[in-house]
C-alpha cells in the first residue's frame, strides 16, 4: 500500500488548503510535549539515520535476527513493558505491548523490513541515510525504508517517548504487531498475529493502525478505508516438468525438432487476459461484488480533487484503459481486480541475441483482489484454469499475498483520524480502498475484526523506488516536517484515548 | 552452425566405422610432414593457447582490435603474403593471401571471435586454455573458443606451417577471408567480402571451407552440403512506443488504469505461431520449398546410422515435436524454418516478485531460414504481420542474421573431403543442410556462386556453452588428436591441389 499511497497523493494537487502546522497550533496542553519534541528531534532523527542503516530485506536474507532485535530494543526504550521476537516458519516478527494503565488498547501494526536495492541507482548511497536538501521539500533523509516505512515508524516511537519524558504516561496502551516479511507478501504475517496471546491482546484493542506518511506535496491527506488483496504467483513452464521439450538449454537450431517451454508459457499467459491485457478471462474467476454508489461519490469527488494532468504526468502515461475519463479510470483502480504481469525472464536474457531455445522460462505475476475475492479462491481459480487449458504441469509459485481488507467509516481508528485531521484544518479525501495492498485482513477479518487504518503527517516518496527519502525540516508550508510528524502521533493517540 | 553441427556429431553413434589414424596411415610422401607435424606440436598447442587467452567478443566490445591483428601475425607466420584488416561499420575483417604459384586458389573462412561466457559455469577458467584429462578422450584443451572455432582453424595454420618447414609449398593458393562478428549473426561479412579486391580474390578459387571440429565420440564424420539461414531480432513493446502504458516502472496496483506492454508484447508473440509453439503463423510468411526425394533418402540414411536414445539423452529430450520418429524429426531438423524465443526479459527479473508494471519488455527471437526463404523476406513479413495486427509500435531490431547457403554434392570443397574421408576409412553421414546456420551465403550466392564446406578431423565439444574443448591427445581410437586434425588439413591441401 506504501507506494501507491505515496504516488497517489503526490498527484492530489487539486484541494490546495492551507494546512495550519500542527506542531505550531498545538494547544496549550501538549506545549510541554511539544517542547520535547523540539528538544529531542536531533537524537530521534539520529535514532532514524541509525534504523535505516540496518536493513532486514527477507527476499535476500539480509539483517535477521538484528531487524527485529533493534526494533525490540527500540519499543524497550519508548516504555513497552514487554517486547519479544515471535518465530515463524520465514523471518521471525516482534510482539509488545504497552501497559500505560489507560482506559482504552489501541494496535500497532508495524514492518522492520525494507525493499531491495540497487545502490547504482541511488544519488546518494540508499544505506547511508544521508541529510539533504531536496528543491520544494527542505532537509530530507534519503535512504532505503525512510518512509516505507521506517520514518513514520520512528516517528511515532519518538511521539510515545516524548509524552514519557514529559513524565506522562501514554494516553493509551499498546499492542503492536511488526513483521520482516511485508516485501515478499506478507507470506507469515497470520503465523504472528493468530497466536493465542497475541491475538488475545489485539482483541482488547479499538483497533489497529500502522505509521504512514500521510501527506502528498500539497499537504492533501487521503484516507483509506481499505486495500485490495493481492497474491504474488510465479508461473514456470519447465521442459522437465512438461515432459517435453528440452530439459536444459540446447541449441536453437533444435526448435525444428524439439517443443519449447518459453512458448508455452507465452501462450499460457495469453489464455489468462483479455486481447488488451485489460480483462480477467480466467475460467470461472471469482467475480468483484460491483462498485457501490456510496464508492462512485468518493471517486467523483477524489476526480474533482486531483490534477489528472500531474496525474499522468506522474506516471508518464498519456492514457488510461480504454481512454475512460479520469473518473472512470479511478473508479477502475480501486474497484477492479487485476492480473499483472511483474516480470518475464528466461533463457538468454543479456544484450542482443544468443541463440538458445531455454529450457524454462518464468512470469512473475501480481494479482489484486477486491471484496468478494479471496486469495485463496484466486489462486484455486488460476491452477484450475490452467489445468483446463492443458497447462497443467506449469508451475505454479504462490509467493506471498492475502485477502483485500476494509474497515467502515465509522470504525475508531477512522474518526480518530478524521478529526485530528479536522483540527488540523485539514480535509481529506476518502477513498473506499487503495489500489495497493496490505495485510490488514489478519485485524479486520474474523475473529479480530477490528477496524485498521494508516495514519501519520509528514511527506515521503520513493517506495520501492531509488532515492526513497522522508521530509525532516520542511520549507513546503504545506506539509509536516519530523517534529510535525511526531506531534501528529502525538495527537492521534490522545485522539484515540478520549 | 558449430554448435548444432558439434552436438549433432556427438550423437552419432551408430556407424562404429574403425577409423584408421590419418597421422599413422600417411602415405609416404606424407612422411616428412607428419614428422615436422609431430614435432611442431608443443609449440602449435602452447600458440592455440595464447589465441584463447585472447578472446575477442563483438556483443561486448572485447578484444578489438587485439583480435584481427593476432590473427594477421599467425597467418603471416604461415605464409600469407598479404594480410590485412578490413574495416567495416561493426568490427573489422581480416583479408589474406597466400600465392604458392600452385595451379588451384581455395578460399577459407574464418571468425576470430567467440561467444560470450560466465566464468562461473565453468570447472576451468575459460581464457586459461588448461590441458585437461578428460575420461574417454584424453588430453583436451578446455576454453572459449576451444572448438568453435580457434582450434580446427590453428590446426589448419600449423598445417601450412608444417608444409613450409619442410622446405614445400602449399600445395593450393589461398584467399582467407575473417570476420569478427560471426557470434553476432554476421551483419557486416557482406562488407568484407563484396569488397572489390576480396571479391576478385575470391572469383579465383575453387570454392571456400572452413576448419571444423568434424568428428563425433565415435569418429564419424557429418557432410552438410548447406546450412540454414537466420535472422535474430529483438520485439520489444515499451510504453513510450506505443502511446500507451507506462513511460517508467510503476507500481503494479496502476496496472487498473493502465495499459501494460507486458501483455501486450505476450499477445503479440502468440500470433506468431501455432498454439504449440511449432508451426510459424506469421501472414504471408515465405514458404520453404518441400523436402526433396534425395533429402528424404539422405534423412533416412542418418536415422539409420544414428542412435536416437543418446540423442535425445544428449538434448533431455524425452519427445520430439508432434512424437515423430527419428527419421520424421530429422527430416523436420532439416527441412523446416522455425520461429524460436530465445529469451525473454522484462520487469522485474530477481528471485520471487516484485509488484511493478514494467514500461517495456523483450522477447528475443531467431527464425531460421529454409532454401525458398531469404532474410531479408523473413523480416520483412515478421514486420508486416505485426503491422497488420495492430502491433505496428513493436520496435523489430534485426541484430544479425543471412540466408540460407546450399552447395551441390560435386563441389570441389565437397569432393576433396569426401576423397580424404574414403582415404581414412571413413564412411561420412551427408546432410543437405545443417539445422545451425553460417553465413556461407556470402560464397555460394551471386556473385561469387562458390562451393562453401566445413572441414577437419578431430573432436570438440561445448560451443556457446560452459567446458568447451577440443581433443589435443586422443585416448579414443575413434578419434584424431591435434597431430591427427593438422593432418587432416594438409591431406586436404593436397587432395583440392590435385
């Protein structure tokens, strides 16, 4: 959901409101805070730069156990009472909780892994969390998770330390779940959340929110009331596994005589979509429960709000499917489901030409899931789809993924947002579910649930992208610098106390 | 054609033929020479080597111009008169001349590059050229360019080094013509050959060959009266091309709103061919003229004489395309033009998934060519059938690629070896064409309509893949060692003197 979510709002141009600084119109009660704050914003952005340069990346082994140690640590040192490393049969997750003696249990859901990289492709190297002046932004900090998602993470860490060293205790208390798979899928994020205690715990909470930076250039917020599904699927079509063609690369001169995996696959593929790419023609997929009216009001309204042009812009894209109107086309996003491809690779893959016929080749394929899907019934459906076709022996490779999520308008952690976001002067355009995913169907499916969210000041882009940065001092009057941030968990909690 | 001709020779198991040593079995005028031949033969292995050891590759601007002017030194050692570099708009050409005041001029064609590699496949660094043991053969050379093609030819140019220290003349004059792009398709021979005085050259002699690895593990020689033809191109869909889709990666969750050239490249690769991938659908695609009774008659001779078993365990081949018997798929081997993918890449291409809408993608293609087609007709149609399917913004990049070449059985390059194969007790199988393709178009088309063969004794294997070698001193009685390959070449000196 991070990218999307970044890329979204950095293209919400339209609703151009004067966003009073939070931080400075604190109100008399949080002044002590907010000087804390201020006193400790060298430390907590030094806290940040120390986070980024220890990444934990699951689909490359690297930084397990010191992922989830340094983040138990970190909870240790913010007041949660217990924090323990949780196994599971991939990258181990973190389970605390916060006794403040509060009358009210709010949940955190939290991720300590980041993206891969490539360092080539960074202006400034992606582990060293470097200080910067980005034209338009102020001073930033660029580096691999700075806001997907370890910038808004911290930013909220700093918030609950804030209110301790004031010698308050926390308006709430605490569970808070984090996983160090959310990259590759999220593939164990049940095996945490489903244990006795933890789900104990969570059941005694409001609900659940996850850090975020909430804010596009503009200051603009969108809030979320849910997120596609999604699964990960790596379809391989193997000579091997066929029992045909050859089972490793051969000359290419043997196509005359010997069948080919690579085109195989391409013609499994082609089975899947419509001629344009753009319609599910998988046998007896499972059917998205049609857009509602109250879904097609949020979208007329977030067209109206946005700047299609900056938009497309955006992604350099100068038309959307079907050259449907910006309305339209955001109706699609957020209530069709999709079969993308990723990737494709096999065979000779380097410049030019070589003239092999590969004995495999592989597409990497993402499918986004809407209400009346599930992730399960969607892969049933794929497999059963390709065993009808006679593509039966293509391997099928479930990666990741999970159902889509949504919590109603009115659940805790909405409202709560909703009017730190008023009193901020804020107005925030609603969105019945991003594009994007997240699992947020272990709280709010059964038996939790709960109503879950994301919410966070602040600005950010570059998930999953080069140059992944998080605004520290802004110059853009529009948006949050840290401090700004902090105080916006700062409230929120307060918010959710009440 | 090296490599099918390399892996096609090894399965040839049928005819054990007891192949008389050709270095034993000299007849007495030959005695002085297999002498020198013999005692050369350190020095010719250790010069083989230090070819190796320099590698010149086209496709990654390696070894240029190292690679031409080490091979203008070795051919002055050997005699030419006249050797000199030929520019051309890729990588330049080598033209030599060696006038022995004989009666008859043959021409020889050369490629002093290699194919690329990955040191890491390799049980032995691919530029250290190491003598090796290798069981049921014995003492080989490992490296790139091992067989294809730095060892048949040093073995010929130690042929010409062996007559002349015996104070003879060779016993034919020779015009070589060299090329440096032969792994990259061979788009710039039409400039080295169709220049004024190397075509001139060339209207001289009696036909053209090129020094071949010509025997199987069990010592029977394959006789290809051609070769097929061949175009590579790269079809690339890419956003910007096509006014639609992306410009840049985006997350994937867009891929509701926008085009994706991933599918739309998969879309266009399935109009290319038969649902299995094996009969080419392509609109008006030149059809290859039907196999002959003689072709026919020469497939059923080779089905006879090959093992099929060790053929397809060769190749991990259980089945043949459409389960024909051996002699159907040879005679589709030889008779059929095939549309091939030899990789494909797009998006992202690491392990597991990463959820991008990639803006392009690539499928790399080789089409081979059958007497009947040309390549520029091929492509011509590839890109008309394209068009006329609404795929017009698809970029074709022809990277190399030439016709078909075919030679009559009574060409003198072709008699002259078939004389020194009956000399040496070997009972050669004839092939109307090799399934791999050479750019012996060059010679056998207009102007020059030449006779154009492979030839030389000898063992190699691993062209275009890891382990290459090439036999130095045979253990296997059924083949020659490198005394035994120089020997072939002098023989056949004499035999196109004659």
């Amino acid at each position: 959901m991070k990218t999307v979510s970044v890329l979204i709002r950095a293209a919400l141009a339209a609703a151009l409101l004067s966003c009073t600084s939070i931080a400075r119109s604190a109100p008399a009660d949080f002044a002590d805070i907010e000087a804390q704050v201020t006193q400790q914003h060298d430390a907590g952005v030094k806290r940040l730069q120390e986070w980024i340069r220890l990444p934990s990346i699951a689909a490359e082994d690297i930084g397990f156990p010191e992922g989830p140690q340094h983040l138990i640590s970190l909870l240790q040192s913010v007041g949660f009472q217990h924090a323990v490393m949780v196994e599971t049969d991939g990258k181990p997750g973190v389970f605390a909780t916060l006794d403040a003696g509060a009358a009210k249990t709010v949940g955190v859901y939290m991720m300590y892994d980041v993206k891969q990289f490539d360092p080539e492709e960074w202006s400034s190297p992606p582990l060293e969390a470097a200080l910067l002046d980005k034209p338009g932004f102020g001073k930033i900090v660029m580096g691999r998770g700075a806001v997907n998602q370890k910038g808004p993470e911290m930013a909220l860490l700093e918030a609950l330390r804030a209110i301790q060293a004031t010698g308050k205790k926390s308006p709430v208390n605490l569970v808070l779940v984090a996983e160090g798979e959310e990259e590759i899928g999220s593939p164990h994020i049940g095996q945490i959340v489903n244990r006795p205690e933890v789900q104990a715990a969570l059941m005694e909470t409001v609900g659940v929110f996850m850090p975020s930076a909430g804010q596009s250039p503009d200051g603009v917020v969108s809030v979320r009331l849910g997120a596609k599904g999604v699964i990960e699927v790596q379809l391989t079509a193997d000579g091997e596994l066929w029992g045909r063609g050859p089972g490793k690369n051969v000359h290419s001169s043997l196509k005359a005589m010997i069948d080919s995996p690579v085109w195989r696959l391409v013609r499994a593929l082609d089975t899947l979509v419509s001629e344009d790419g753009n319609t599910i023609t998988i046998d007896d997929y499972p059917q998205p429960r049609p857009i509602s009216e109250s879904e097609q009001a949020m979208m007329a309204e977030a067209a109206k709000r946005m700047d299609e042009a900056q938009f497309k812009k955006l992604f350099s894209t100068p038309h959307w499917i079907d050259d449907l109107d910006f309305e339209q086309a955001l109706e699609r996003l957020i209530s069709q489901p999709t079969v993308n491809i990723e990737g494709l690779v096999g065979g000779y893959t380097g410049p030019g030409g070589k003239t092999v016929l590969p004995h495999s080749a592989e597409a990497k394929l993402d499918l986004r899931l809407v209400p009346g899907q599930t992730a399960d019934g969607a892969l049933a459906a794929l497999v059963k789809h390709l065993d009808n076709h006679g593509f039966g022996d293509i391997d099928v490779n479930m990666s990741g993924g999970y159902d889509p999520t949504s919590s109603p308008a009115d659940a805790v952690v909405i409202q709560a947002q909703m009017a730190v976001l008023r009193d901020a002067g804020i107005d925030p355009i609603i969105w019945p579910r991003s594009a994007g995913s997240y699992p947020g169907y272990v709280f709010t499916g059964a038996p939790l649930n709960l109503g879950a969210a994301h919410f966070g000041l602040g600005h950010g882009s570059g998930a999953h992208a080069p140059d992944e940065y998080f605004v520290i001092e802004s110059t853009n009057p529009n948006i949050e610098g840290w401090d700004g941030a902090v105080m916006s968990y700062v409230r929120y909690l307060y918010e959710l106390g009440k």
